[in-house]
C-alpha cells in the first residue's frame, strides 16, 4: 500500500485531500484560455500549500510547458525530485544567492537590475557554462523588476554584453501586473503599453527573447492581450478564482483541489449560559452540543476567521463559536450529536455542500490565496487520482 493510500484509510486527525485530476482539468481549461501561449504552472510557496512536486508533475502531465517558483530554492527541489524534462524558472533572489546551482540545474533566472547580473555572470564564469536569463521589467506593479528608462536601457545593454561573452543566454523579457483582479482598472492597460515599449526597446537593441509574459491567473482569464508567448497561472491552477469580482471558480471552468476536513475530536452537551474558548467571547445561547474540531491556527486555520469561519458537519453548516485557539476550535452543534470521529469539513469545492477556500476568506477578511497557503506541514496531505 503507497503511503497516500495509507493515509487515505488510516484514521486522521486531520488533512488536506489534493485532488489532482482536478488540477490536470484545470491546467487544461486554462491552456484552452489561452491558445497561443505556452503554460507557465506555478508552483512556489509548496503549490499554494497542494504540495510542490506532486502538483508540478500533474500539471506538466496536463501540457504545462514551464513550472515558476518564486526561490531558487524552490525550484532546484523539483530538479532534485526528477522534473528534468520541463523549463523552471525562479524570480525571488538576493545578493549570494544559489546562482551556480541555478546554472548547473538548467534553471531561468530572473534579473531586476545591475547587482543580478553581475552575480549571475559571476557564477557562470565559475561553472564554465553560460545562465539562462530573463530581464525583468518594472511596468508599475513597483515591486520587483527594472525601471523603465536608463536603468532597462544599461541592464539590456550589460546583458546583451555578457551574452555576448557566452556568460549567459536572454531567454525572456517579463513583467507582473498589479491590478489585473480588478477588471477595467487602467493601470492594466498602463502597464500593458508600457510593457511593449520595453520589450520593443530590448529587442531594437538585439534582444531575441524565447518568451515574453506578463499575464498572471486574472489576465490569463480576462485579458487576452496580454497572453503573448506564455501566461504564467498561479492560483487558478488550483481551481480558485483569483478575485470574486472576476466570477467563481466554476465561472472560468475550474474545479477547487484541495478538500480540507477534520475529525471530530469530541461531542458534548453543556447547558445554556456556558463560555466557549478564550475570552468567552461566545456563551451558548441554551442548553446545546459542542464539537471539537482539531484544527487551529498552528495548522494555518486564521484565527481571524474566530466567531465567523464555517464548517459542514453532518451536512449542515455550522460556525465556529468564540476564538479559534492554536490546535482547536469548537462550533455549537445546536443539539446535533455526532459520533467523536465525524468528519467536519472546513472548505472544498462547494459541490458537497461544503464551504469553499473563499467562504473562509471572506469570514477572515482576507484572499482565498491565503486561505489554502498557510495551511501548515501538520495536516497530511492526502492524494487522490494521481495516475491520469
């Protein structure tokens, strides 16, 4: 027996049921989004908290042509775990960071300004070998990337420069959008016009990229003129929509992955008036049952979602009564009275009647993103349909 199915019949405190034919599914509707460009599934932060090399080999199955993480780090695990046959990139670096290793696993690496490249040069001198580069362009998201003007002008110009030299190979010219959840707002249309007028600039000077992108999982779902040669997809790979403004998940053909459920840990009867977690913030309003569910916020349940976050036991909707403490939370049963072991389900789909990543984001005051990415290394992740 595999130790996910192990997992899956053992008796469980807790976990996290990754459904990867609905990730493959996903991956595929997204393909079909955007016809003309390769697919760039991301995987940093472990998958979104799904499980990295699980999830990127399922999306690579699926026909994404690239994996991105955010570290190096990240993506030479994936290396590591056999995904050899596939393109990765990683764009979160700081000064001493793995250039060399980078060079020497076939990663692109990601370049924002003058002190990058001088590192990544540095290394490739070191390892006899030139680096997979892609420039990376601040269009108004002001975060990560080169300004435009005299700092893009002498980066493309040093780069062209050590490609020249055999110290590396421009392989893309990128950007990242800082609005594209927020349909019609005109920084998308800024920085899309500012992102041709950077990568026109790069490429009159001698740059001949593989791959130009700045789409991530709303401009991949709404903005078509964006997709150019790649559209890197994030959350939407797991089935969550990246804002509820643009639609639900089942709106964009997605299927929500992960399941996140718990066993009753005990169910007992208390009389009216009685305080319930820390601070007594809620008192049963009669004489009712509490469940213990085995969740808190060490495993990533926020405790911002106290009084608010809803939970399916025995296929009704209940909330969670007062705060969420770090290993538990309780949630008036209203007299129900399941068996110690019942299942409570925190969020999946939605398609079992359950709450979704994004019910809990809204009783939390936060993004579903959030919600499925804390989740912690307690709660076992369990895999289901692994073979397509």
């Amino acid at each position: 027996m595999t130790e996910t199915a192990a997992l899956r019949t053992a008796p469980l405190r807790a976990r996290a049921e990754i459904d990867l034919a609905a990730l493959r599914a996903n991956v595929r509707t997204l393909r079909a989004l955007a016809p003309g460009a390769a697919l760039m599934a991301v995987v940093k932060s472990d998958a979104y908290g799904h499980g990295a090399v699980r999830c990127a080999r399922a999306a690579v199955e699926a026909g994404a042509a690239w994996l991105g993480t955010a570290t190096p780090e990240e993506a030479l695990v994936l290396r590591a775990a056999g995904l050899d046959d596939v393109r990765i990139m990683c764009w979160l670096w700081t000064p001493g960071g793995p250039w060399r290793e980078a060079i020497e696993a076939d990663l692109d690496v990601s370049l924002s300004g003058m002190w990058a490249l001088r590192e990544v040069t540095d290394a490739a001198r070191q390892a006899g070998a030139s680096a997979r580069v892609q420039l990376k362009a601040d269009t108004g998201l002001g975060r990560g990337g080169c300004q435009p003007g005299d700092d893009w002008a002498e980066l493309v110009r040093e780069a062209l420069r050590a490609e020249a030299d055999g110290l590396v190979r421009i392989t893309g010219l990128w950007s990242h959008f800082a609005c594209a959840d927020e349909p019609g707002h005109p920084s998308i249309a800024a920085q899309l016009s500012r992102f041709r007028e950077m990568v026109a600039y790069a490429e009159a000077q001698g740059v001949r990229p593989e791959v130009r992108h700045i789409a991530n999982s709303p401009a991949t779902l709404t903005v078509p003129d964006s997709h150019f040669d790649l559209v890197r997809t994030g959350i939407a790979t797991y089935g969550i929509s990246p804002s509820p403004e643009l639609g639900s998940p089942a709106d964009f053909g997605l299927r929500p992955v992960m399941t996140l459920s718990a066993s009753l840990a005990l169910v007992k009867h208390v009389p009216g008036g009685h305080g319930v977690s820390y601070g007594h913030h809620y008192i049963t309003p009669g004489e009712t049952t509490l469940g213990l569910v085995p969740l808190g916020y060490a495993d990533g349940i926020p405790r911002h979602a106290s009084g608010a976050g809803p939970v399916l036991v025995g296929g009704k909707w209940r909330t969670v009564a007062g705060r969420i403490a770090m290993d538990q939370f309780v949630v008036d049963l209203g007299g129900d009275e399941p068996e110690p072991g019942a299942q409570a389900v925190l969020f999946g789909p939605g398609d079992g009647g359950e709450p979704t990543a994004e019910d809990w984001a809204q009783a939390a005051g936060t993004i579903a993103y959030e919600i499925v990415t804390r989740i912690g290394t307690r709660v076992p992740r369990v895999y289901r349909n692994a073979s397509t």
